[in-house]
C-alpha cells in the first residue's frame, strides 16, 4: 500500500528564531514523505525500490527543503525500515523518479559539469547515512545556494556513500527554486 505524499511549500515560514522571535528569518519550505513500492507496483507512486535487500517494499523516506532569503537551502532526510546498519549514499537528481533507476538522470549540481572534481558534497547535495540497527537514518546538508527551476527533482538512495554507486531507491520530491514566484 502506497501512503499518499504530503507535500507542502508555505511562504513566509519561520525558521531560525521561531514566530516572531529574535532573529527569525522568513523562507520557505517543502516536505515531502512516502512508503516505498517497486516499480509497477502503484501507478504515480513518488517513492520506488530498485533493491529490495536494501531499501525494502514498505520502508518509509521523509525529505525536507528549508530556503531562505537569498537562496540558502538545507535538506533534511530522515527513512525507516532500510537495512540495519548499511551504509548508503544519497544525492538530489535532475528528473523524477522511473521505473528505470536512470530516469532521475544525474546528481543535481550547483555548478553543472563533467569534471569529476565537481562530484562532490560542496557542488552537490550530498545526504549519506548510515542505518541504525532498528534501519532507520538520518541526513542534512546546507549550502549558500538553492535549487534553479526545473533542474532537481528527485532523491537517490545508492548502494555505497560517496560520488557514485548502485541506485538503490528513488524518491520524487516537488523540490521549490530559489527564484520561484512569491
């Protein structure tokens, strides 16, 4: 059974002071949770397996996107239900999700390029855990820059943390730019 994503991006959110307190900066943010289905299993499912031993039909993925003013933008993750004790890799991609684990095309770069020094957590959005023995995890990662429109689109669970690895899973988020109309 596929739980329904909630997602939601709130305009003049609070977040360093709280409501009205010291040093509260106004923002934006998108959160987005799902249970993960294989491929086919669901039709518009956002959150897909590609490995079962790994990422396990039914395991649970929440991403959160926190913009300021000015573009900074951290993104939480935090799953449920993975293998116990792995260590895995995950990064924000160009494209949704597919049925194929290359449709989310390639990692999200702040600067886009094919040099391999560019593959890394400065350029990119880099999020890799490792499980606890209960399976569940958790990430940040905040730059000074946010996302442009229509460039990223989805989250990746690899098989190994670092620049590359098998896909393991895939997660659709409705990731906000920085340059979106308010």
């Amino acid at each position: 059974m596929l739980a329904g994503i909630s997602a939601s991006a709130v305009a003049a959110a609070l977040f360093a002071g709280g409501p009205g307190g010291a040093g509260a900066v106004e923002g934006y943010s998108v959160r987005a949770e799902a249970r993960f289905v294989a491929p086919g299993a669901a039709d518009r499912a956002t959150a897909l397996t590609y490995d079962r031993s790994l990422v396990p039909v039914g395991s649970w993925i929440e991403v959160r996107q926190l913009t300021v003013p000015g573009g900074a933008t951290t993104v939480r993750l935090k799953v449920a239900g993975v293998k116990p004790g792995h260590a895995y890799g995950v990064h924000v991609h160009q494209k949704p999700c597919g049925a194929d684990p290359e449709a989310a095309g390639g990692h999200y770069q702040h600067r886009p390029s094919s040099d391999p020094h560019h593959v890394s957590p400065e350029n990119e959005v880099w999020l890799d855990f490792t499980a606890d023995r209960r399976g569940a995890g958790a990430a940040s990662a905040r730059h000074d820059w946010g996302f442009r429109p229509g460039e990223a689109a989805s989250v990746v669970i690899h098989d190994v943390p670092g620049g590359a690895g098998e896909r393991a899973a895939c997660f659709t988020v409705p990731f906000e730019p920085v340059d979106r109309d308010e």
